[in-house]
C-alpha cells in the first residue's frame, strides 16, 4: 500500500485556495500511484479557526469543501481533518475529526478524544471529545486513526479520557495514523519524536504523522512530517517551515529497514526559519505586502529589518530613521550601513522639532514638574505616530521590533515603540537576539558588526544604556526564563538560588508591564511559553512572589 | 438552621484583604447566631485569576488562607470556594471546589463538574471535572451543594457530564446551596432566575445561591444573590453591585411563605451601575485614584467623563481639551460645559502646531500623495500622545472613550482615541450610549443638552460627520447586534431581511479591525458578548460571509 504524506500550508477560512490546493495534491498522489493520501488536522477551514468555528458560513463552507474534496477521491482515499457537526444537542456543536474519504464520498469518521486546552490551546471551547475508541479497516488493514493531542496522553496533562492508544492497540492495528495540527516552539521536535516513538513501541505499529505548515498570526506551525517504522526509526521526514508531499510503502512494516537521517538544525537555525515563514505568511494571509519598520541602529531593529528584507523581499521594506538630538554619532551610521547591507528603502525623519511642539504644547500642564520618563515616552510615541502615518498614507503594515526580555519587563512606550501589526521578536530574549544576528551574518555582514558590539542604549536621554536600569541581559534573561516558560513564582526561584532582591525586582516588573503586554500586537510565537493566549494572566490582580 | 449569605468583593490575589473579610464576615454571622455562612465560588483566590492557578506561591496561599478561614469556624460553620490541588497526576492540576468548613477543618470537599469554557469562560484550562456527585450531611440536613454551572446543564452546552440536580435531587436533599462567580450582563439575571426556580423545582427543595460581587478589568460580578423556597419564590435578594449580608432560616422549607418583590431595575440602570462598579473597582484594584481623558464635545467622552466623576468623584478626573482647527464652534463650549456641571478639572492643549509639526516632518515621505485619513490619524495620535504624557507626568490612568459600535466597524484610530488602560464604554453601542446619556441626566443636566443633540462627528476634516462614512447608527447597531451578540453570519441576516450590500459593507469592516481590537484595552462588560476574551477571531483569516 503506498501512501501520500501530504504537508500543506492553510489559510483560514479561504476555501477555494484550501479545496484547491487538497484537490491538486489528490490528484498528485493519485497519478504517483498512492492507494491512500493522509492531510493535516483540521485542514479544512484552517487551524485555529477560533470563533469562526461557531459561524453558520463558515461551517456551511466546511461542509461544501469536504463534500467537493470527497467527490475527487476515486481510485484513491484520504484521510483528513475536518469539524464536523455534533448531532446530540446535548452536546457542544462539533467535533475536531478525521474523516476517510473513499469512493466519492465519506467512508469512516473518527473523533479526537483529546482536547488540548493548555498554554495556546481551547478546544473545549468548540468541540466534544470522543468516548468510544476503534480503530478503522481500509483495503483489509487495520488503521489507528488518531488526531494530535490522542497520542500525547502519556506526556501531557490531559489524561482523564484514557490512554487512546493503548485501547487502540488493543485492535493490532497495521500502522497508526495522526493528523495533526501541532505549532512549533524550538524545543517542540524532540518532544514530539519521542512521543511519536513511545507510540509506535506501545502499539508495535509503525506511524504517519502529518502536521500543518504555515504561520496565522502568532501560531507557526512548522510541518516536519514524519513516517515511522515498528522499531521507531524515522524512515521519512518532511520538510520543515514548507509544503511537501512524500510517499511511503506500507508492507508488514512502513518503507525499508532504512531510517533517514533526521535533519540537524540549529536551535537558532530553526528559530530563524520560522521567523522568516511567520512574516511571509501574516503578510501573504492578510493581503499584504510591504513592511515599514523604525530603524534605530540598535540591535532588535537591525534584526527585524534583516528577517524582513528576507522573508518579503528588501524591495518591499521601508526602513525609517528617526534620530533625535539624543541619538548618538554611531546610530545614523550604524542603520544606514544595515539599510546599504540589506538595499531596502530608507527615509529619515528626524523628531526633534515634533517633540518640541508636545513639550511647547504641554508646558502648561507640566509646569513645576522636573523633566522624567515622560518625555521619553514622548519621543517613542513621536516615533510611532510617523511609523504609523507612514503606514497609513502608503499602506504598508508597521512591523513591532521590542524584543521578549523589554516586553517582560514593560521596557517600551506603549504606542511608542510598542506599536506594529505584528511583533516579530516578541518572543526572542535580548540575548537570543545576539545569536539570531550572528546566525544572521553567517555568511556575509548583512547586520552591521558595530551594531552588534555596542552596548544597547534605548538612546531617549543624554548617555544612556540598558544597564543603567536593568541588570545585564545574560542574568535579566535566565530570571525571565524560569519565570515565564518554567512558570516558577519568585520564591521557587529564589530557592534555585537566585538573589532574592533581582528576583523581588524582576518579578514586580514583569507583573507591572501585564497591562501593557495586554496591547501589545500579536507575537511571532517561537519559543514553548510566549507572550500572548497561551499565557493569560489577570490585570488587577495581587501578584504572589 | 439559620443561614448567611455573605456576598463580597474579592481582589485577585489579594490574600491578606479577602482573607479578613471573610473571617470578619464569619465573625459577624456568628454574633448573629447562624449556623452556616455561604461565600461564593473561588472566593478564595478571586476569580478568574486565570494563570495564576499555575503559580506554586498563589496555590501556597489559597492554601494557608482556606486554613486560617476554617481554623475561625468554631461554633459556625461556612461554605466557601476555593481551588482545591487534584492528588491524582494524570488529571489536571486543580478542582474548582466546595468546600464545608466547620469544627476548625475542611469537613467536606464538592468539586464542581460542569466546566464552562465558553464565552468568556475556559476553565478546563486549569480544572479536573468531577465525576461523581453525591449530597453532604449538615446538621441533620441533606445539602445538594453545586458550584455555578453545576446547574446551568438545562441551559448551556456543557451537558455531556449529565444533569447534576437531577442525580442530587434522588438523595431528596433539604436544601440546595450553589456558589457562584457568575458575571453579570445586561440580560443575565433573568436567565439566572429562571434556571435556579428550574432547579428548585427538579429537586423539590428550596436554593440558596451566593454569587461575588466587584469587577476585575473587563469582567464584572454583579452580586445580586438569592434565595428561593420549594415553590420558586424568590425570598431575598442581596445588592446588586455593592456587598451584603443577608440571612435566612431553613425549617421545612427556606424563609416563611412570603416572596420579595425582586427590584426592577431597567437595563440602562444596570448598565449603569455595572459600569460605575467596574471603573472603581479598576482603580481601586490596581492602586490608582485619578483618571484622565480627552473631552471633545462629544457624547461619549461626555458620557465616560459623568461616569468617571461619579466612581471616582470628580476631584480625581482630569478633562483634556485638544481642540484642534477643525473642531466646531460648539465642541469647546459643549465640553466647558461638562466639565463646569461635573466639577472635574481641566487642561487646554490645543493640536494644532503639533499636527503642522508632523505633517512639516513627514512632507519629503508623503511627496506627491493627496491628504487622507492619514492626517486625521495624526490629530488622533497626537491627542493620544497628550493624553499619555500628561497621564504619565501625574500618574493618572488614561480611560479609553470609545463605544462599541466604532470599535465594532473600526472607526477609531489605534493609539489614538483607542488609546486607554480600559474601555469603559467598548461594550455600549450608540444608541445605548444616547440612552445612558439621558438615564446619567434623570435627575438634573450633567452632559449637555446639545452635546446629545447635535449630529455625531469626529471633527477631524472640515464639516465631518459620522453618518458620512457610516448609516444611521440605529441601523448600524440592529446589523452589529446580530453579527456579534448573535453570533450571525452575513448571510443569515440577509436571510432575516437585512439589505444584503449594506450587511456586506459593515460585515466587512467588521473583519478588518479585528487586528486593531486586538490591541484594544480591556472592556468593560455589560453585553451577552463583548469584544475581548469571550469572542476571539484569527487576524489573519478569510471571513466567510
């Protein structure tokens, strides 16, 4: 039996691209000779489709491009995810299922049991979960049909419905097959070979596993598709952060005896690539295509400038220098350089005339107060409101630059340098960032080296450095860490022996920026705990230590 | 048996305030000789606190204040709720329980089995459900003891768990008693009477029901908690809106036969009264006194600024007029007016030179392009950049002005007038805010006559007015009311008569400011459906119609 992987990037609710590129891929397959060709999770209506999933049209339009998708699997079938109504009124309106596809219409549905609803996860919200387990029988196998989260239960905390694959395996099933919609994170691949692998061995089964590729906003999903033979060898592996479509050969065992080398990249390699397909896709998704950014000279802009150039092209970047009568002699240089090493468009606009007119304006309001971070903010928001003008008179989408260490800490001007559409390092640590531009200049000096040597200065009064204010980034950030994706509270850290004032001084910062963070734009999501849904906390909350 | 019903006020996090209150309270019932004292769901804690009940130092807490509380009931005891650690590793991390302290220790434990996760609910995110209910023993007495959804299974879509009243209604319980943190919307308490007086009736015993009261950024508890005999009368009902205690004595049935007349209070009062709560519950919450805003003339920054003089008392509101060239003759004096009927203070920046300052700046950028909304974004910006300023120079905190049906169809400027820490009108459409303007009016004129009179306008081009980019707002709002607190798509209100090009046209804007809502401040909830966590929508997806 040969059977399709097919690795596909979704958009949201745009039916006619979807059906069209599963139709096309269909018939690929078919033409290849596939007997069987297994899609992602959800993969009609796109993932996560949030509240649309309880829109009339949008189910309406579910239900059209499954039966037109139905309609071309002749001499082939497919296996692919859908939301499907749930007739007991009792119950929530849908389930998140796999549906085989034979002979022109729909042959076998099977329901997720596991409905993941940790950090970026809601699925309670929209779907029943399945009760009654069964594999299904296609061309005399017997296939454990399983949809993402069902093959997690002996990793994660969802573990009250029962260990699916072990009732599955029950059956002896000839391969288990999980579609899947699982978002990437820099540490997620490892985490998700080993649980594959547990399951191949608990069922002594080999295993397909098909993922979404493609980025919605904040969500990336990096593809990386997978075929596993009974002894866990990976003996197929699918592109990562693009579309793909491979076959394998399901005998007794899936493909030969042969595993294939499974591709080594980098944790800054993989973070970067899937930058680069998170931007291309927020602005092929919206329908855009040009990006303006502020370009300080400073690091975290230089970052983003670069990702920009690559993933849209430099032709499509407007970088804007805003020096002020604080800027030092290096900056201007420093971003012209990028903007020379990158060859996208540049405008300067200095601010000090505009931040005069707020200061004249203001003075009455002001009057006996000693200058402060108030006319700071000031110039930040004046640099904003350009961006955004800018934007707004040549329809570009404005790109957010603040880095996961300053949005931790609130060190960033709401409607300042908090604006943009899209937050493209909001959830890479200062210290990441360092790495990210060096693997950035692997081969040639596309960011500026004095950018990257000199000491970070958010340059809004006379002298000033980031260390005047925060401690330095390597200990900032390895406070952060545990107190974000480990989710440790300042005591524990404390106990893990870090100072007990940093902590005390971190942890009021981070709990103080809440309401900032709360408007901040959607996060490019890279790491396994990011700023955003996946991590909600009260506003007007006590925080504990 | 003589029973309390102590509705109270909780901070999220706040262990050492909520804490007192409730042994203060506790202490009070006792001297008042009652046997049981019942607070409300997750009383302990606050709630929602979100990701807070996956902090280790919050958990600790709610810990050692369920000790302190229960080490208090001597010669009484209470009812209250509280996060409660699941033993078992393979489900969640938590139940959502409640508790019966008496003799000094916790004396029963109820976990709560329907787990709400819509709107704006998601409590299978932190919470185990349970499996099994059973009745508990008081005093001689069976008490069917339910938390909040526990008996909405007849109403909402949570029922796969099974109907929990009709299982503790075979243990012909005496009593039943339900904590709730059940949050308040215009149309909420109808629902709530009905579905309690259903239960009532199942069971064939008489309902005790303690709901918190206080509001925590966007969600706001009304309180309003009740008590029903066997027959479904309502027998007392506590405050809506502020904290109570009341008692009632459960012989055969719950109080004598006699029904309370329940208050009639018109949607507009309870809106208004929702609204007040809320914004001194912000500011109280979070440790602010004084509030600013930007007063254009306008109805809603009008409205907004009545409302803030009442929570806050005018002497912490501070009023900033921004005229600029195009404001009207009238907008200036309208605003003088409001600030002279509530007697808050005032500022005057006028825009003018800031915006000129800008548009000078930004000229070599915007060669060749004809002014657009652009240079209306600007007066915006600059307004928001002075509203910031002078919030920040003084500590202020800076209340969002805009209502719903502008955020709905996007006619509002991001980190401009849709700058804020909170939204206190986001959840009114127009013609409520109209409404709310005359019922804030009832008793003597604090928002002007003609700012309620004259035609709606942004006044940021010559003669501007809303209805030249929008249709009436009572059309408007009807389309907006079905898209959103409907839940409707485009084609179904076609269906239902609407003027399809017109659905079309405000469905579209609709979708495209999803991105800028995303970066709205908190809102107010007063609506079934507000912007915000109970309705979420990918940014970057193809809106079916």
């Amino acid at each position: 039996m040969k059977i399709a992987l097919s690795q596909l990037n979704y958009h949201i609710g745009n039916f006619e691209e979807n059906t069209a590129k599963i139709i096309q891929s269909i018939a690929e397959a078919k033409a290849a000779g596939a007997d069987l060709v297994v899609f992602a999770e959800l993969a009609i209506g796109g993932y996560p489709a949030k509240d649309l999933l309880r829109n009339a049209a949008f189910l309406n339009a579910c239900e059209q491009s499954l039966a037109e998708i139905a309609s071309q699997c002749k001499g082939i079938a497919c296996i692919i995810g859908a939301p499907v109504r749930n007739q007991d009124p009792e119950g929530k309106a849908l389930y998140n299922a796999a549906l085989l596809l034979a002979e022109g219409q729909v042959q076998q549905l099977v329901k997720k049991s596991l409905l993941p609803d940790y950090d970026v996860f809601d699925e309670y919200r929209y779907f029943e979960p399945n009760k009654q387990v069964n594999c299904i029988p296609f061309q005399g196998k017997t296939i454990a049909l399983t949809v993402c989260e069902d093959l997690w239960d002996d990793d994660g905390p969802n573990s009250y419905v029962g260990d699916i694959m072990q009732e599955l395996a029950k059956e002896n099933p000839d391969i288990i097959i999980n579609i899947a919609a699982s978002p990437f994170s820099y540490t997620h691949f490892e985490s998700r070979k080993n649980v594959l692998s547990r399951n191949v061995i608990k069922a002594n089964a080999p295993l397909i596993y098909v993922n979404q590729v493609g980025a919605h906003a904040d969500i990336i999903f990096d593809g990386r598709s997978l075929a596993l033979n009974k002894k866990g060898d990976i003996i197929a592996e699918l592109h990562s952060f693009a579309e793909d479509l491979q076959y394998v050969e399901l005998q007794k065992d899936l493909g030969s005896a042969q595993a294939v080398a499974v591709k080594n990249s980098s944790e800054m390699a993989l973070i970067h690539d899937a930058l680069i397909l998170g931007l291309r896709d927020y602005f092929r998704k919206s329908g855009f295509k040009k990006a303006i950014l502020g370009l300080s000279g400073g690091l975290d802009s230089a970052v983003v400038a670069a990702l920009a150039c690559e993933a849209l092209g430099a032709e499509n970047v407007l970088a804007v220098l805003m020096p002020s009568i604080y800027s030092s002699d290096h900056s201007l240089k420093d971003a012209l350089d990028l903007v020379e090493n990158t060859g996208c468009a540049h405008h300067i606009v200095p601010i000090k005339d505009i931040a005069q007119a707020f200061e004249t304006g203001l003075a009455p309001a002001f009057e006996g107060k000693a200058a402060d971070t108030t006319e700071e903010n000031i110039q930040a928001r004046t640099r904003g409101t350009i961006l955004m003008a800018i934007s707004n008179k040549h329809g570009h989408i404005l790109l957010n630059t603040s880095n996961k260490s300053e949005a931790a800490v609130g060190y960033g001007t709401l409607y300042g340098d908090m604006a943009g559409s899209i937050s493209v390092i909001g959830d890479v640590y200062k210290t990441q960032a360092y790495q990210l531009a060096n693997y950035i200049n692997r081969d040639r000096e596309i960011i500026p080296v004095n950018t990257i040597v000199k000491p970070p200065s958010a340059e809004l009064r006379p002298d000033q450095k980031d260390s005047d204010s925060l401690p330095p980034y390597d200990v900032l950030d390895s406070i952060l860490f545990q107190l974000i994706e480990k989710e440790k509270s300042g005591s524990e850290l404390v106990k893990l022996g870090f100072e007990e004032v940093l902590v005390q001084r971190i942890s009021r910062l981070v709990n103080n920026a809440e309401f900032k963070r709360f408007q901040s734009p959607p996060i490019l999501r890279v790491s396994p705990k990011a700023f955003g849904p996946g991590r909600t906390m009260p506003l007007v909350a006590k925080y504990p230590f």
